[in-house]
C-alpha cells in the first residue's frame, strides 16, 4: 500500500490513542498527508514522529471536539490544507453504562463526543470535497446493529452515527463524497478498559488489534472514486461473528494457548 495515498490529505480524530493512532500510522504509510487531532496535542505528535512532522508529511492539533469553538479553530486552521479524506474515530463510553446507572450529564457525556462533535465537524469540512470528491470515514461500533454489554447510551450514539452516515450520502454521493461506516467488534484498546470488566489479557491476544481496522479504513478510502463501500463490519475471528458479539468477555475457544492470532497454520484443526 506504499504510496497508494500519495497526494491526499487526512484530518483523522482520536488520533492520540487505540484505533485513531492506528489509523493515522497506515495513512502515513500509505503515503497521505495526515492531520490528526486529540485533546492532547503533544500525544498526537508522538504518534505522528518527528521525522514525519518535520518532513510536513503530518500535522498534530490539540483540540477539544466537544468544544464548538474549538472545532471552528480547527477548521480555520485547516483551510488552507483542506483535507480529502476525514476520518471520524473519536469516541468515549461511561463505566456506569446500564440504563438504570445513566445520568443526564453521563448521556451527554457519550452523545456530545460520540455524535454532536461530528456533525459539526463535518457541517464544515464535507463542503470543500463537493466537486473534487472525498472520503468521510466514521468509527462505529457493532454496538449500533444489537444490544450488548456497551450500555444504551453507546449503542444509541453509534445508531445514530451509522443513520448520519447513511443519510449524509444520500445527500453528498453525486457530489463525489464516499460515507463509509465502519463497525468494529471487540478491540483491544485503552477504551476497553473502562469497562465494569475489562478482558482478560489471555483473550485480548486474540481481539481485533487498531492495526486492523485501520487496514479496513485504508481499503475503503484506497479505491478508485467510481467505487464505494458504504459500511464495512469487522470482529474478532475466533470471538466473535455477525449476530454473536453480545457477551462483554467471549469465551475463549479451547487448544489456542500455543496459536499465534497473527497468522494461520499451514495445518489448521477442525473444531467440532
């Protein structure tokens, strides 16, 4: 994928951390120009190294999205690099995540950054790609399709991303503009942690790792612009599949202590 990228500019969220900083590390390597912002600027410039900042392949912004101002500073700040490729991986939960436990400042707490924050952001960047075209990824979750452990206020706020998305290119595809959701399962990143229960580190080997959803965000942004994937679902193989990724901590199947989730067997064992 070296260069697949070459002459593209990415504004990508999150980029601090877990699948954001992820995503920003295979733009780089696919030859973009990456934009990554988070609340904490100088993490960003970590995950952006210094070889890249200094070359002006990558640029860190510390910024709070939640903060409307600070979104609007964002965008000014970016006119005269307007990005083509957007992706949307900021996200929060709550540990007090059951209905009963919710508060009106915890629901606002997952909905402001989780949604509002990208409708604002994208009220000002999806303009500038009318015409010549672009890429607008969001990072939902499996959570959006069926209930499961990430609580209702999760759910609704990735529901209600997947329908943002959906609509967005109903608006903007004649437009040039490719929406993407993409609805990760079960990752191993810093968010899982502020679980009730987090998972084990005997099944974290095996989650979905951010090096793979960016591999998902990295084809879909890669195609030519006469293709469009619209949303893309991605779980963890041995964990989880479509319909099954309701259980916070999965069982681990039998006969993987010695299996590397890195790569397949040359033989693989039938499982009965």
């Amino acid at each position: 994928m070296q260069d697949t990228l070459h002459g593209r500019t990415a504004l990508v969220t999150g980029a601090s951390s877990g699948i954001g900083a992820g995503i920003v590390r295979s733009l780089l390597a696919a030859g973009a120009r990456v934009h990554g912002v988070a609340r904490r600027g100088d993490l960003v410039a970590e995950i952006l190294g210094a070889e890249a900042i200094e070359a002006g392949r990558a640029v860190a912004h510390g910024a709070d999205l939640t903060d409307p101002v600070q979104v609007d500073g964002l965008c000014d700040a970016l006119e005269t690099d307007q990005p083509d490729i957007i992706v949307c991986a900021a996200g929060t939960n709550i540990t007090d995540r059951q209905f009963g436990q919710l508060t009106q400042e915890s629901w606002e707490t997952v909905r402001t950054l989780n949604l509002d924050s990208i409708v604002h952001l994208l009220r000002r960047t999806i303009p500038s790609m009318r015409g010549r075209g672009g890429d607008v990824v969001l990072i939902a979750s499996v959570s959006a399709q069926w209930p499961d452990h990430a609580g209702p206020a999760y759910a609704a706020s990735k529901a209600a991303l997947v329908a943002l998305g959906r609509g967005i290119s109903r608006d903007e595809h004649a437009a040039g503009v490719r929406v993407t959701s993409v609805l990760p399962g079960l990752v191993d990143t810093p968010l899982v942690d502020r679980r009730p229960s987090p998972p084990p580190p005997e099944l974290r080997r095996w989650c979905l790792k951010p090096e793979d959803v960016a591999a998902a965000v990295l084809t879909a942004v890669s195609l030519p612009p006469r293709a469009h994937i619209p949303e893309m679902t991605i779980v963890a193989t041995r964990l989880q599949s479509m319909g099954g990724t309701q259980t916070g901590s999965p069982d681990l199947p039998a006969g993987l202590d010695n299996r590397s989730p890195e790569r397949f067997d040359q033989k693989e064992t039938a499982y009965v």
